[in-house]
C-alpha cells in the first residue's frame, strides 16, 4: 500500500478522491430484488477502493469518507434510500449529472447499452494534438471540476509540524503520521439509513401488528404464524405508503404542470407523458389493491389468506411493464426539461423542498412502480416461507411469484430495448463528422441495431487529456468527441468508423519506455499483415498531455507526473490500417474487457447470417502457398476447369472437383491467363509475356507422345496481358502493345476457322480430327488496331464499344468509327471526386491513381462503376445516377465480381460485399493472399472463383467458388 506522501494525489481532498474513486470503480450490470441495473457498483466495492485511495485499513474511515462523497450527490443509492453501506447488497451509481455534462465514464458491454466503468486515455496515432484540442481539454477540465465534490477532509491532511514525517512522528497525538500506531479494527454499521426526512419518517410510522391486537389474540398463534402475520402487515402497509408515494407525484407535480404555465403548451401533454408515462394507471391498480387488502384485514385480525388477492391483482401488472421501459427517456427528459426551463428548475427545487416530498428529489418517486415489482417477491416470498403445508397460501403464492418475476424479466428485457432504442436515436440525431470524407451513414435506426459497449478513453495517459467516448455497435466501431450543448450530447466522429469485421485490437506494452516501441511494431506489423507499403506506419506520434494549472484540483487533473491507464490499440484491416490510433483504459481489467468483448463480437458478426459461402473448387493440398495460380476458365458446360499457374496450366474436372487430381497439360512458365473458344476449338494462353494459340481437341486430349508444346503458335509477344470479348456481334481478340510515347496500340484479331458441326461430345472423348478442323486452319486475324493517348490497364467489351481502363479514367472506342472518348461525363458536377483525379494535369500533380475499374450493368440499365476507392452508378450518357448511392471501399480491391443484387471486392486481406441496392456492407469473408482467379463476368457460367492460403495448412492454398446461399 502506498504510503500517503507517496500517492499522486492528495487524499484529503475530495475532489482528488472524487477523480480517482471514478477511475478505479469498476461499473456493472448487476440485479437486486430481480431488477437489473446498469452502471452500478455495490457498497463494499466502494469501500475497498476508498480504502486503496486513501491508504489506510480503516474501512469506517473510508465509509464516513464515501458518504461525505455522496452527501455532495456524487452518488446516490438506486432506490435513493439508503447511505453507503458496506456490503455487497445495496448498490449505487454516480449521479446522472456528471454523465449529463460530458463526464463520461462509462464502460458498457450489453447489448442493451449499458454502460460498465472507464475513465480512459487515449493517444491516436494520426496527429490530433491541434490548439483546438487543447481547448477542448481546458473545457472539459474545467467542467469537471465544476462537477465534482469538494472540500477538504481534516481528518487525512498532513502534519503541519516541519519536522514530523512518516517514520518520526511529531508530538501531537493526533498528528496523522501516528495512524498506524493507533489503528484498531472498528465495527461498522452496514445497515445505516440515510438521515433524511423521507426515511426518518418511514421509520417513524414502521408499525407492527402485534401492536395493533389484543394480547389473547397474539398469544393463540404459534410464533411461525405471528411471523407471518407481521410480514403479510407489512405487505398492506408499504403498499400504502406506495399508494401515497404515486398520489405525492399525481398531486404535487402532474396536476401543476398541467394546470400552470411552467412547460410550454405546445409541449406540455408530451413532456407529462415522457416523465410520468403512465403512473396514474398504476395509481388505479395500487388504490383498488389496498382497498381489497384493508378490506381483508379487517375482516378478521388475523389474515387468513392473502394469496386470492394478490393472484387477481398480479393479473394486473401489465402497466409495469410500460412504465418500466419508458425510465430512462422519463429522466433524460426531466434532466434536460430542467436544464434548458429555468421556470420548471424553479418549480422542480420548490417542490422537492417542499415538506410532502419528505426531500426526496423526483427521480426516486420516479423509481419506485419499478421497485415495488420487486418489493412483492420479497414479501411474498416471506409469506410463503412461514405458511402451513397444508395452507392454500403455500399452494398458490409460488405461483403469484413466478407471475411477477416473469414481469420484472419484462421490465428487465423491454427497458433494454427501449434504452438502447433511446441512445441510438439520441447518437443518430446529433451525429456529426469532423471530416467530410469520413462521413457515411451508420443505419443507427435500423431494426435489430444495438449498442454492444461504451466507454470513455482518454487521448493519452494524462487525466487531463482529452476524453472520447468509444461506442461499439453491433456493426461497426466509433471513436467521438462529446460536447454537450444546451444538455444535449453531441457526437463529434474523430475516425472513421470502422466495422466490426475490419476491427483489430492491439494490447501495447503498458511500459512507459516501451510505449513508442510496442506502437511502432504493432502498426508496422499491422501493415505487413495486410499487404500494405506504408512508410508511415513504422512510427507513432505522442502527443503532449500536461499543462499548467492554477487550482489543487486541476493539478490532480493536469499533473505531468500523473500517468495512469493500459493503452489498447486499434486499427482498419483495410485501406485504413495506417489510421490506427491508441487509447488508455484506466485499468488492465478495463482494457481486457474491451479487447474480449471486441473479439466475441467480431467473432459472432463473421459466423452470423451470411449471403455467400464458400465451396472448394479444386482439390485440397494441391498447391504450395508459393505458386501463384493468376487465372481460371471453366468450359464443355461447366465441366472442366484450367488453371493458369505458375508451374504451367492444368486441367481437371468440375464434377467431385475436392477429390479429383488435376493434371499439367502444358508444362509452360509463368502462365498468367488463359482462354478458351470452344466454338472454334481454340486455346488462348499468355505464358512469359507471349501469347500463344493451341488446337484446343489436341491440348485437353493429349498426345501419345507426350509432346504439345509444337502444336503451339505464337500470337503476338511483349504482351502483359489480353482480353476476349464479343462487340459488334464478333469475337475480338484485344492484345495492347507496350507503351508508348505517343499512348497504346491494342491489336485486335479476331478468329477465323469455321464453327464445327460435329454432334456435342466431351472434350475429353477420343475423336478423331477433321480436316475442316486442322490446326492449319485454325487462324486468328488481325484487324485494325485501336490507341489510347495513354497506359491501358485493362479492356472490356459491350455491344459496340470497347472499354479501356487508363490513368486518365475508362475510355470508351466505339467501334463503328474508332473514336475514342471518356465513359465519364467531365461535365457532370457529381461526378467530380473521381473526374478531377483524372485530368493530366492531375497526374502530373501526383493524385492518387486508380488502376482497377470494373463495369457491370444492373437491371434497371444503369452502371456500376466499380473504382479502387468508389462504386456508383452512371446512366448510358455516362452522367451520375442514384446520386445518394456511393459505396467507399474498405479495403484496397485488386479485383470485382458482380451476382445480383451484390457487389463483390477482393482484396489481399478479406473479401468485401456489399449490396448494390443501399450499398451496405453484407459480409465480409477475412483470408490470406486472397486473389480473384474468375470473376464470371460475361461468361456461360458465371462463377466466381479465388484462392488464399488454406486456413488449415498455410503450406498450401485453397482455390474456391463463391455461391450464393439460398434464402
């Protein structure tokens, strides 16, 4: 334990315990009287951490320490009854006030939004240590401390004698330094009551009924039935209280402000339903309980039998359940009513001072249809514990307790939902971005979304940096700056999200030393594991985190020497991973949490509903890791298949594909591409930049002699790659020549020999070739070639016109008059983030340039323009359509497929799909070295095929086919 002197805070402050009493406090959901609540902490947890701050044994020293604490309303009991009390039942959580004016500390892990401790630093990677950051911390620092208790704690202050210290105490026997001599365990009543009016009067009027009976009455009953007696009395007379308790909130709020001009009318009715929702129904079901149970009491004194009653009551409880879901809205309205109305702030305090409120402010009354669910199990439960067997009481309760529990598991559930419901529209309507390009739409409404985890981080390990409010949704990842304007959060996005499939967390070196280090390699590796060359992740940027101040506690809260909280890293496995940033927990637990609750959600969104499953296309164990297979064909109907390798191109078949061998037909090097043209038996291979064509009956069939490669012809050589398409009702052959000066050549032949006539057999049949098919005769023609000013990275064809894709955008030829012109409209104003990149000025000026466009055409006859940062959607006259419509890609795709109604992005690291319709992301698929070897675009047989290292056996690659899984 540390010694007082040696702490980084000073213990007889209050403010400074406040702080650290916040950081250390570990938030949870916990359940009392089968009521769950969230963001609690229970009595003995308080102690034990006031005990570790203020370094002492003394646990009824820390309890007075931890009520002075709450008797500044730093926290409150849930029910808003009892003080703090050193045990494990009763349980507490920090004022509303200090989360309603941007002190967060909250480190939610439910799905119903609740939140679990984390005052937490952060430390972005990326620079953010602009001046404007540091007035955002001066500001929150300064907040903060408006909001936290203060005072100053007589009883821990130091010794003002100068020569007294720790190990040679002074004279005085009171001096602090002799504690230890003098401590001696001290009883401590964990039971204690908060001394206000509103207890002292419950215990005031607590009666009993063996004060209400005669003697002879009380005397004729065994000691198991007065028992029961008693507790059944208790039952009728809190239900009283709690009759009185809802005609208190009826008579001294509800009816003023409906009756007097305190909130505005136009918004009068509104406000009375948020906050009392429906309280008055439940008004009526406790006035006819109570009369019923009066009415039996006085039947006889003695209660026969109390479980009729309450099971025709029970029946009743529905309006609980409403009431209970609608808590958390009812308080943000009353906190923000009372902000924002300085008459209804007037009129709240009045009333809450007023006698009849017993100083119970409104939000405990607000509690209590909630608590008092509970409080019927509790009794009832008595009951039936000291009743007779043979009593139908002792038949009947249990199942008027199962009733009721099954409401307050509805209570529990619905107020989940509808809290959860509540933040998400809160989040979602005061939303912003800090930049523009980050900017995207989270669907925060959509049905099904739900807030996993929330939780302040701090920007470094200092207590006065900045705090971010780190939201963890089902879907994606949000790191914001919290202001609250006019007692409304607002949520600034500092990063841009990043989803929960993309998400990787990091858990540096909490090491001072070695802080630099660990976040240096985490993002250098980051960027190796993602294929990435980036320069700039090899390094991280610490930001300043101490400044000055004037104040004893804003020296606690800006103290360079205070340094405190785990760092947790995270980062985008995609095109974002060099925005990785770091954050501080203000504990290891903390930290952990974060890192498995990040994990199991990734781990449940990437095993959850998905729209495409992967299936083997070839053979397993195979292909070594280190052979790149570049390309795939599948033809005779989809039952043979070529691989394109680099070892040379295979063959095998379709049908049972993972359990037939392939086998090498050419032993070529470096086959990059392959194509077949079954119709003029023809094979297209591109093997070490030289083209060749090959009799296709010959290849697949092969040669008693073993010897193809003389059967060969080269087409044309120096050739990086070639593409076959149909365009004016022929088949061209596009082959671009290197570059040039001047721009590219692109040859185009087109084949010649006639189609055969034979009857359709398998390639694979022994047959005999024909003379109108002999290799002589088969040809492919040259015709006139075409140029773009310009590198061609890649071609494609449509009816009449062919598409290249160049530096300067995809550049349509038609091919009717051979001129070329840009598919993009330059004039087309929302077409400017991608036409602007594509000017040669813009080239020279270094912009980013864009090698990958893909074309598909979507039913409705528009285009889906697939870029390596974008997809959207452009009309036949090449202007922007569906303006609201632009997919930003998360990753770096080397390559597109398209299967109604979804979009399909390969990159090295995952594969990316998304919906064509909203362009929401659906699924992502994660792998290693993940290519697309066919992307079925225009074929027969539209499959889409890749490969990526074997998940099971990294010495090996898998090669597999996309497929669409059934609905």
């Amino acid at each position: 334990m540390l010694h007082p002197q040696q702490s980084r805070y000073y213990r007889a402050f209050l403010s400074h315990v406040a702080v650290e009493l916040k950081r250390r406090i570990i938030l949870s959901k916990r359940i009392k009287n089968d009521i769950e609540y969230n963001n609690v902490f229970d009595g003995k947890e308080a102690v034990d951490k006031l005990k570790e701050i203020l370094c002492t044994t003394d646990r009824f020293l820390a309890l007075r320490v931890g009520r002075t604490l709450e008797a500044q309303r730093f926290f409150h009991d849930v029910n808003y009854e009892n003080r703090l009390v050193d045990n494990i039942i009763e349980i507490y959580q920090f004022n509303n006030d200090l989360i309603f004016h941007g002190y967060h500390h909250t480190d939610s892990s439910s799905s119903s939004s609740s939140s679990i401790s984390g005052s937490i630093a952060s430390m972005p990677t990326h620079h953010v240590n602009s001046d404007d950051e540091y007035e955002e911390e001066e500001n929150d620092t300064h907040q903060t401390m408006l909001l936290l208790p203060h005072g100053v704690y007589t009883e821990l202050t130091c010794c003002y004698s100068p020569t007294c210290n720790y190990l040679f105490p002074c004279y005085s026997y009171t001096c602090p330094n002799k504690e230890r001599l003098r401590n001696r365990p001290q009883s401590v009543d964990t039971r204690e009551k908060r001394i206000t009016a509103y207890t002292h009067e419950i215990e005031k009027h607590q009666p009993l009924w063996s004060n209400y009976i005669d003697d002879y009455v009380l005397f004729s009953i065994s000691a198991l039935e007065r028992k029961r007696q008693e507790t059944i009395f208790e039952l009728i007379y809190t239900e009283e209280s709690f009759l009185k308790d809802l005609k208190y909130v009826i008579d001294m709020w509800i009816e003023p402000l409906r009756t007097n001009d305190i909130i505005p009318i136009k918004r009068r009715d509104t406000f009375i339903n948020q906050v009392f929702s429906n309280i008055k129904e439940i008004y009526d079901i406790s006035t006819r309980l109570t009369l019923a149970l009066k009415e039996r009491q006085q039947q006889h004194p003695i209660v026969l039998q109390i479980s009729d009653i309450m099971e025709q009551f029970t029946a009743e409880f529905e309006p609980f359940v409403y009431y209970g879901a609608r808590q958390h809205q009812a308080k943000h309205t009353y906190e923000l009513e009372k902000y924002n109305n300085p008459r209804f702030a007037l009129f709240a305090e009045q009333t809450e001072r007023h006698k009849a409120s017993r100083k119970l402010e409104l939000n405990g009354y607000l509690t209590k249809p909630t608590t008092r669910l509970g409080r019927y199990t509790l009794l009832l439960d008595k009951i039936c514990d000291r009743t007779e067997q043979d009593h139908p009481d002792k038949q009947h309760i249990p199942k008027i307790i199962a009733s009721i529990k099954h409401y307050l598991q509805k209570v529990n559930n619905e107020a989940g939902r509808a809290k959860n419901k509540f933040d998400l529209q809160q989040i979602h309507a005061n939303l912003t971005f800090k930049n523009k390009r980050d900017k995207m739409d989270l669907r925060l409404l959509d049905e099904g979304r739900c807030i996993i985890k929330q939780g302040t981080l701090r920007r470094t390990s200092g207590l006065d940096s900045t705090e971010y409010q780190v939201i963890l949704f089902d879907h994606y990842l949000v790191t914001a700056k919290v202001k609250v304007i006019n007692a409304i959060e607002h949520y600034n996005i500092r990063n841009r999200p990043i989803p929960i499939e993309l998400l990787g967390v990091s858990l540096p070196s909490s090491d001072k030393s070695s802080i630099q280090r660990s976040s240096s390699t985490l993002l250098s590796t980051a960027a190796e594991k993602l294929g990435t060359h980036r320069s700039n992740t090899n390094s991280l940027s610490i930001s300043r985190y101490s400044r000055g101040s004037t104040s004893s506690t804003e020296s606690l809260l800006s103290s360079n020497s205070v340094k405190l909280g785990s760092p947790i890293t995270f980062f985008h496995e995609g095109r974002m991973a060099e925005d990785a940033f770091m954050l501080y927990a203000p504990s290891e637990h903390n930290r952990r949490t974060w890192h498995d609750t990040i994990r199991k959600q990734k781990e449940a969104k990437l095993k959850g509903q998905h729209v495409f499953q992967i299936v083997k296309a070839v053979k397993d164990y195979e292909f070594f890791a280190d052979m790149s297979i570049h390309h795939m064909v599948v033809f005779d109907d989809g039952r043979y298949y070529m691989l394109a390798t680099e070892s040379g191109l295979y063959i095998g078949q379709r049908k049972n594909a993972s359990n037939v061998v392939p086998r090498k037909i050419l032993p070529l090097e470096k086959v990059y591409q392959v194509h077949v043209l079954e119709e003029y038996s023809l094979l297209l291979v591109l093997a070490d930049h030289i083209l060749w064509q090959y009799p296709l009956d010959i290849v697949v069939n092969g040669r008693p002699d073993g010897s193809l490669q003389h059967f060969g012809r080269k087409v044309q050589g120096n050739v990086s790659f070639f593409h076959v398409g149909t365009c004016l009702n022929r088949i061209l052959i596009c082959v671009p020549k290197p570059p040039s000066v001047n721009g590219t050549e692109i040859e185009i032949y087109e084949p010649s020999m006639p189609k055969t006539e034979m009857k359709k057999k398998s390639l694979l049949s022994k047959f005999s070739i024909r003379p109108s098919l002999s290799f002589t005769n088969t040809q492919v023609n040259p015709l006139k070639p075409i140029y773009s000013p310009c590198d061609v990275w890649a071609i494609d064809t449509t009816k009449s016109m062919i598409l290249l894709t160049t530096p300067l955008g995809m550049i349509a030829v038609d091919m009717n008059t051979k001129k070329p012109d840009r598919l993009l409209d330059p004039s087309d104003k929302h077409l400017e983030f991608i036409t602007k990149n594509e000017t040669s000025n813009a080239q020279m000026t270094m912009s980013p340039i864009i090698k990958r466009i893909s074309v598909f055409q979507v039913p409705n006859g528009n285009y889906l323009i697939c870029y390596d940062r974008y997809a959207f959607y452009i009309d036949r006259k090449g202007r922007r359509a569906e303006k609201n419509f632009k997919i930003e890609w998360e990753g770096n795709p080397t390559a597109f497929a398209y299967h109604h109604p979804y979009i399909i992005a390969f990159e090295h690291q995952f594969i990316e799909i998304r919906s064509i319709i909203d362009g929401q992301l659906k699924q992502v698929i994660l792998g290693k070295n993940i290519s697309c070897i066919q992307n079925g675009h225009k074929h027969k047989l539209p499959l889409i095929i890749g490969t990526m290292v074997d998940p099971l056996d990294p010495t090996y690659q898998t090669i597999f086919e996309l497929c669409l899984i059934a609905n």
